[in-house]
C-alpha cells in the first residue's frame, strides 16, 4: 500500500485525497458514546475501484457511495470501499455512519487522539490519532475544507476548527456546527468539550480565551497577552491566517498542550503567569502560522514546525523584556546553544527519526538554524523572508529543502555563503558555533512593530 510518510507505515494513502469532511457527531459525554456520520468528497488521484480509509476502534455500520449502499470490508486500522471504476480526478462522496466508545490511538510517542477529561473532552491527535475518531486519509499533506457539526448535552459549551454558524438548543440537546474554510490536515481536527465561558479579548481577527468559569485566565495569568501576541506575531510573520483563534483552557491539568487549527488546548496547570507557562502560550499560538498553515509534507521535516514555534517564544521574550529583566533574543540563543552543547550530538535535525521527532533538541536546534538564517541575513530581511514564507505557503505543505531554497533567495548579490550555514545545522549531527544577532538591531525591530501594534490596539 503505498504509505505517504515513511514516519507513519500503515497511515494515509497517496491514491485518493479528500477534498471536504461533513462530521456529524452526537456524542454522550457520560458514557463516551459516539454516533457518527461522516461524509468525505473524495478525489482519485489514478485509476481505482477502492478506497481505503483509515479508522481504528469505530465500527461501521452502513456505506453509502454517491447516495447508493456500498459494499465495505472493515478491518482492524482500515475501511476500505469499493466505489466501482473510477478514473482520477472524477469526485465521489462517500457516508460512513459508524459508531462506538472512542479510544486514543496508540503508537510511538504514546496514545494521542481522544482524550476524555474528568467532564468533557478534548481532542489532541499529533499525530496519528485522527482515526480514532472519524475516517480519514490521515496523510498531513492531505489537507481539506471541513464542517463539524456536534450535538450533545445542552449544558456544554463545544468548540472546533473555525467559524461557529450554528448553534441552538432544542429537544433537550445543543447543536453546534463549525465550519473550517482553509485546508487542514487530518491531525489539526479537533472538538473541545467542557463546562465553559467564553472570554473575547481585542485583536485585529477575533480571539477567545475559553475557560471553566472558576479559572482565571485574565490579568496575572500566562494568557494575560493572548492578543498582544497574536498581533505582535502578526506583523513579524505575516496576517494570522485563519478566521480566528482560540486557546481552549480544561478543567483538567493536562502534561502539554497541543495545536489545532484555529485554536489550542490547554489544561489548567498552564495559567498561572511563569515564563514556562507564557511561552507554551506563545508557542502554540505560533503554530498557526508554522505547523498548521504551512504545513510539513513529511514527519521528518517537523523541526519545520518545533524549531519556527520555538523560535517565536525567544522572539515573545524579547519582545516582552524590552530591555527588561526577560532575556532577549540573543541570551535565550545563547543559553539553549550551551545546553545543545552538551547533550549528545547524534541527532540530524532534517530527518531526526520518528522515536525522536518530539526530542527538545530538534526544537532547541530548530530554533538555533533560524537565528543562524537571522545572523546572516539581517533583521531586514530575515523577516521578509519569514512572512513570504507564510504567504506565500499558506494552505499548502513545504519540505525542508524547499525552505533551503526559500532562503537563498533573500542573500544579497555579493552575499556570504548561507547554503553551507544551512546544510551544517540541519543535515550533520554536530552542534555548530553560536551565532550572533545584533541585539541593538533587534530592538529597533521590535520598538517599531509596539509602536504599531500600540497604535492599532489604542494602548497608548
Ligand atoms: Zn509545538
């Protein structure tokens, strides 16, 4: 079967993509009972008389394909349907309706996917957990417009990727539905269920702070600058590129928290006001632009994702020190080298191996290779080279070559020689020297960036 991402045998399908999901999910929270209609636009990209869809633990019950029962055969971690002959490029739809108690899916790193919470749930399927709760091609590269429709007891508050257009109580149930408009890979879908309300903060899209109403998530709390954040990495890496953003906050402690489009997860534990609790905020929230718009094709090339997310908290700690008591840019570039330093240097960051694909040295070492490009090309043009990045990507998936040849386009004609920089840092396992930005530089990029976000907030 031809598997897309070596990291992930048995995972997604090349032959077919899917252009839109229909997620119709009534879900019990008390018993963890799942009844579901999903409804895929599938397009063949060769000849085919069958597709297989990734579900595990979900049993299916009817197929329909283009409106006509189907003949299906489950097996433990497929569903695969035939569909008739069908020639590439010629769209079909096809209705799972299955049902049962969704599980996490297992794996390397751990069983990701469902998770219940103590009352609710939320959904965190990095990254391979997405079949544990509707059928998919569950290949990131895969992306596809989606609409969640979710119904359950009316006392929840329920949220997923994108824009709320519905929602309303009626029979004794709350229906939400939510639709997605940009594409998303399968491991960015999510539903968020709990006990909530909703705090609206002032920003240039809509952002939310969704939290159970007895954890304070306001002044004095990591999510303090929720919308500060969202504009200062705005203008540093281009228009946030979804419709809105929300960080999901449960009633559960919860060991990280995690990314989905649109919006992230975390657990209780992360609001009082730390810097390690800030910086995961700003982290996840960085994820938007780098992990969940401009997506990695392959595992392999998550430092794509870890290395850009981490760089954005060194670049929310100078930001917020200011010349303040924080470390700026260069101090979190310089303390972090030291601690790659000395730490085995056996790992090659643009295809760490899927065991160590989540190891903090391809983050730490990630965000070193950008303030390596950084040291190189100036603080100029470094950032046009980030926000043409994002712009130019968004909606699309990038590999780390095509990031190689991104860069190269931004040295100057008598400039140094940044291919060599790159290949050094990401493709041998020795720790390069530290390189060094201009503090100075720096500050004047970040004092001009406060003026105007100060201005557009009216923060005076
Ligand atoms: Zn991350």
């Amino acid at each position: 079967m031809p598997t897309p991402d070596p990291y992930l045998p048995g995972h997604g399908d090349t032959r077919y993509r899917v252009r839109h999901y229909d997620l119709h999910l009534d879900y019990k929270v008390t018993t963890n009972r799942l009844d579901e209609v999903a409804t895929l636009t599938v397009v063949p990209s060769q000849e085919l008389s069958r597709v297989e869809l990734d579900l595990v633990g979900l049993k299916a019950s009817k197929v329909l394909v283009d409106g006509k029962k189907a003949r299906y055969r489950q097996r433990e971690r497929k569903l695969a349907v035939e569909v008739g002959q069908r020639q590439p490029g010629e769209e079909l739809q096809i209705a799972v309706t299955c049902a049962g108690k969704p599980r996490p899916v297992p794996g390397v790193h751990g069983a990701a996917g469902w998770e219940e919470l103590t009352d609710g749930l939320a959904v965190g399927s990095q990254p391979y957990g997405a079949p544990g709760w509707f059928p998919c091609n569950d290949d990131a590269a895969d992306k596809a417009t989606y609409r969640i429709h979710l119904v359950v007891a009316p006392s929840y508050h329920v949220v997923a990727n994108g824009t709320l257009v519905d929602h309303e109580v009626r029979g004794g149930t709350g229906r939400w539905t939510y639709e997605m408009d940009r594409p998303m890979s399968p491991y960015l879908a999510t539903v968020q269920i709990g006990q909530y309300v909703v705090d609206r903060r002032r920003a240039s899209v809509p952002v939310e702070v969704v939290h159970p109403p007895q954890t304070r998530v306001g002044r004095g709390t990591a999510f303090e600058r929720q919308a500060e954040m969202v504009e200062v990495f705005s203008e540093l890496f281009g228009p946030y590129p979804f419709a809105e953003y929300r960080a999901v906050v449960s009633d559960d402690d919860m060991e990280i928290p995690l990314e989905a489009q649109g919006l992230s997860s975390f657990g209780r534990n992360f609001c009082p006001p730390t810097w390690e609790n800030e910086r995961l905020v700003a982290h996840e929230l960085a994820h938007q632009w780098f992990g969940n718009s401009v997506t990695a094709e392959q595992l392999a090339d998550i430092w794509l994702h870890e290395g850009f997310a981490c760089y954005s908290e060194w670049l929310w700690s100078d930001h917020r020190s200011n010349g303040g008591d924080g470390l700026d840019v260069q101090q979190q570039a310089a303390k972090h080298h030291e601690e790659l330093r000395r730490k085995p240097q056996d790992l090659v960051l643009a295809d760490p191996g899927m065991p160590d694909m989540f190891d903090d040295r391809v983050y730490k070492r990630g965000a070193l290779t950008l303030h390596a490009v950084r040291a190189s090309l100036g603080d100029e043009r470094f950032f046009e080279m980030l926000r043409t990045w994002t712009t130019e990507n968004a909606g699309g998936v990038v590999t780390t070559d095509q990031f190689v040849q991104h860069c190269l386009r931004f040295v100057p004609e008598d400039g140094f020689e940044l291919a060599g920089v790159l290949d050094a840092w990401l493709r041998s396992p020795e720790i390069p020297a530290l390189p060094v930005v201009d503090v100075e530089g720096s500050r004047n990029t970040l004092k001009s960036i406060a003026e105007r976000i100060g201005a557009r907030l009216g923060l005076g």
